[in-house]
C-alpha cells in the first residue's frame, strides 16, 4: 500500500513552520526527518509512523488509534503507529506530529 498523499500535505502543513525538517522516502512512506531522526510519516500501511520517548509508549497507547510499531513481527520500543485519517481535526494531527517533533529535538544531531 501506497502512503496517503492527502496525509503527507497535511504533515508537510504541520511542520511547515519548523527548521530543519527533511522529506525523505522510507519504509514504504514518506519519512518527515527533524535534526537527522524520523520525526513522522505517512505511512505505506496507512496512518502515522510515529517516533516518541519510549517511556511514554505505554500512556500513548491508551489512545485507541495508537498501537506500538510492529516491524517483522516485533514490536518497537518508542515507534508507534497511529490510524489518523481525512477526519482527524488538525489539532489531533498535530499534538501527535508536535510529539514525534519533540523526541527527535531530544535526540543528539543525527
């Protein structure tokens, strides 16, 4: 499955007043890259990629369109995956993209 266009626009409006940030293709998606770490994508299994702290994995998921990543049958710490669609308000949109923004800041220079 193809990444949602519409969703990869929204992220690109998101993130429009943010420095630094980098497109780039990856795992099937459109990987958006803030200081050289995935911050968000829009996913080729549909959604959001999400990268967060992996201490707050466990509070995120209590949300139930966020669900820990899933890569070759493994779930990964601080990966998520969140079913965000055309219904999804901007301001839902971007509390979730404003956290994958915040850990990759967190990061060292990648």
């Amino acid at each position: 499955m193809a990444y949602d266009v519409d969703l990869a626009n929204r992220l690109r409006e998101a993130l429009a007043g943010e420095p630094g940030v980098v497109e780039k293709p990856m795992f099937g998606g459109l990987a958006f890259m803030v200081a050289g770490h995935l911050a968000v994508s829009a996913s080729g299994r549909g959604g959001l990629l999400l990268r967060v702290d992996p201490a707050q994995t466990g509070a995120l998921i209590t949300d139930p369109r966020a669900s820990r990543f899933v890569m070759r049958g493994r779930e990964m710490a601080g990966w998520l995956h969140v079913r965000i669609d055309a219904l999804a308000t901007d301001d839902e949109l971007n509390d979730w993209v404003m956290r994958g923004v915040a850990y990759a800041r967190s990061l060292p220079l990648g």
